[in-house]
C-alpha cells in the first residue's frame, strides 16, 4: 500500500572529500520530479558530480542555495513522494542498523572521514589497523571494496605507505609559507603512490616522422594529438593485450571497445577525461572532442561519465617541452603513452639530405601483462601507422 510521506533528501557519499561545494541548483518548491532527474549539481574531486533523484514526487522545501558548503548525510532538500509503506519502514531499520553498527564501534585511531568504503570494509580496515587512504577504490564511483582491501593486504608491497612531513621538520631550515593541494592533486598523489607501488612499471621510447600527418593536417584542421589517437586505436585492435585490465590475479580481460583517456592540465591539476568509443571517430571528430573536453576540464565542467571507463591513457606535453618523460599508469588499464615536443631533424637518404619532424613518444606498461618484445613491437607499429597515415 502506498502512501504520501515527506522524504528528506541528502548529500550522498562524497568519496574522500569531508565536503564539498554546491555548484548549480536545478529544482525550486513546487517542482515535480521524476526518478534520476537531475537535482543539485557538487564539485567532486575531480568532476562536477550530479545528484539525481530516487524518487517521483514533489519538491516541498529547500534547504541549501549554490555556493553552499556541505557534506555527506546533510539534508539539502525535502519531498512529497508516494511510497510503500513496507518498503520505507524497511530501509529505515536498516539505516537504524548501520547507525547502531557505528555507534558500538570505538573511535579508531585512523580517520576515515570522506574514505568512499562501506562499513564492513570500514569495520575490516579499523580491525586490521589498515589506513583506507592509500587504498585506490575499484568499485562504483571508486568504492572501496572488500577485494580491494584483500588485494591490499595480500599485496607484498602493501606495508609501504606514502611518507609524509611535518612543518617542524623545516623550521631550522629557513623560511618558508604553506600552501594547500586542490582536491585534484591530493587526489592524484595517492592515486600515482598506489600505481606506483602495485605495478612494475617498464617504459620503451620511440619516435615517429610526422611529415605525412603535417601534410593531412593542412586540409583537415586537425591536431596532431587527435591524429595519434586515431592512429593508436588501430594498433590497440592489432594488440588486444594492451587493450585489457589484469583481474582476479591472473586473468586477462580484454575489452571489445576502445576509450581513450587524454590528460589535461588545469588551474587545479591533472585531470584525465576519456574520448569514449575513439576508435569509431574519425580524425576530426576526435579533435573536436578533445577540444570540447579540454575546455569542459579548464572550466570544471566535467561530469563523473567523462572521467571514467577509460582503457588507455595519453598524456602530451608536446606544448610544454622536454625530449622525453616516463608516464605512470592509471589502474585497471595496462598502459599509457607519453609524448613530447617535436623537434626538426635532417637524414641522409641515398645521397640527398631529407628534412623531418621528429615526434617522441613513451610507452609505460605493466610488465605482468606485457613483455619487452610486445611493446617494442606495438610501439613500431603506431610509429609506421603514424608515418603512413593518409
């Protein structure tokens, strides 16, 4: 049977931020609403993070404008919306059950405020004394789970933890100011520490002519980032393996879709939106969507479904410089590429002096899933695919 009842709706879980800021208001009193329709808009970490509706009502009263500053559980609204009455009396003795769970437990010695885990792993973790920080989340929305903390403990590597300081190391050193990580590169740091400590990484270095993408170019308005990635979603069919996540220990899964992760620097930091389905794109609809979310990222624009579900990463510093650099991998992917500046070179070819543009590129790669000998091959295969492309 159902019936009218005024429901509160709250901010849900915020991941690893204590709180965070409202960025957009999209209902006002007297809205009715559908199941997922969008209600509020949060800076998340990394993204701008929708919050939907879980019920079909209407909007009775509001409790926040944007701006806001707010946090998990906090009430941000209320609506008139049927339910069953079973099925309300249901989830609130289970919310009841979790409160009590909490309650009974002493406060531990790790904070896991903002940590994005359930109670069970919460409960696994403060039993084990194991700090849930460190730990890189592969459940939904980066969920920490109960795998992730087996992983994490069985790992040989998972005594290691990231090493901090403290302003009294420095205070005989001389002079010196604080300044605060963004959300983004606190983020990113402990990210980059559990990749780092997880995964042998292996870089191979290559480089490529770009005189027959600089001739396309001239006609087609493309850049030369959305020419590699068309070229790099033809070699990843030709190499499964580099298009895969390593699971359950010692299984190999290989997706059947390519989606392309391009790192973009931002005010904020390092932030990776993916180019979904790229290898269905042709050359200049990628470089519109590399554009699109570029700008999307510099104006924090970005939604949870652009960051996320990415098989390969590319990371170009081709603007900034350098000769070179070793990129890291971004789990559960098992690679990643870097490239870097172009630099005009000559060769001598049967007698005559031919003049090139060089474009270095690196491949790190998991070294569990693939051998020298196959990253040597795949990183001359886009070279040639990138010096034939027409």
């Amino acid at each position: 049977m159902a019936k009218i009842n005024t429901i509160a709706l709250k901010i849900p879980n915020l991941g690893e931020a204590e709180s965070t800021e409202i960025i957009e208001v999209n209902i006002k009193v007297g809205d009715k609403v559908n199941v997922n329709d969008p209600l509020i808009v949060l800076e998340s970490e990394k993204a701008a993070m929708e919050v939907p509706s879980d019920f079909q009502g209407e909007i009775s009263e509001i409790l926040i404008k944007e701006g806001d500053s707010v946090h998990e559980g906090m009430e941000f609204a209320k609506i008139k919306a049927e339910t069953e009455v079973k099925e309300a009396e249901v989830k609130e003795e289970k919310e009841k059950e979790i409160v009590k769970e909490e309650k009974i437990i002493n406060r531990p010695a790790i904070d896991f405020t903002g940590i994005n885990a359930g109670p069970a792993v919460r409960k696994y973790a403060r039993e084990l004394e194991i700090d849930l920080s460190i730990i890189a989340g592969t459940g939904k929305n980066k969920r920490i789970t109960k795998e992730d903390l087996k992983n994490h403990i069985h790992s040989n590597k998972s005594g290691l933890s990231l090493k901090t300081y403290k302003e009294n190391d420095f205070v005989n050193e001389g002079s010196f100011k604080i300044q605060k990580l963004s959300k983004i590169q606190s983020l990113g740091a402990k990210n980059l520490h559990e990749s780092w400590i997880t995964i042998p990484h292996v870089t191979h270095f290559e480089e490529a002519d770009l005189a027959a993408i600089n001739k396309l170019r001239k006609s087609k308005k493309s850049s030369v980032l959305a020419y590699f990635v068309h070229a790099l979603c033809q070699i990843l069919k030709e190499f499964p393996s580099f298009n895969s996540s390593l699971v359950d220990g010692d299984n190999l899964l290989l997706k059947e879709y390519i989606n392309i992760g391009i790192a973009v620097d931002t005010e904020m930091g390092l932030v990776v939106p993916v180019i979904k389905d790229a290898d269905k794109l042709s050359v200049e609809n990628i470089s519109k969507k590399i554009e699109e979310l570029a700008g999307k990222a510099r104006d924090r624009k970005l939604f949870e479904k652009d960051l996320t579900g990415a098989t390969f990463t590319v990371s170009s510093l081709g603007k900034i410089g350098g000769i070179g650099f070793t990129p890291i991998i971004n789990p559960p992917e098992v690679g990643i590429i870097s490239i870097s500046r172009s630099r005009n070179d000559i060769e001598l070819q049967n007698g005559e002096v031919k003049e090139k543009v060089i474009l270095p590129f690196g491949l790190s790669y998991d070294h569990r899933v693939i051998n020298g000998a196959d990253a040597g091959r795949f990183s001359l295969a886009l070279k040639e695919k990138l010096e034939s492309l027409s």
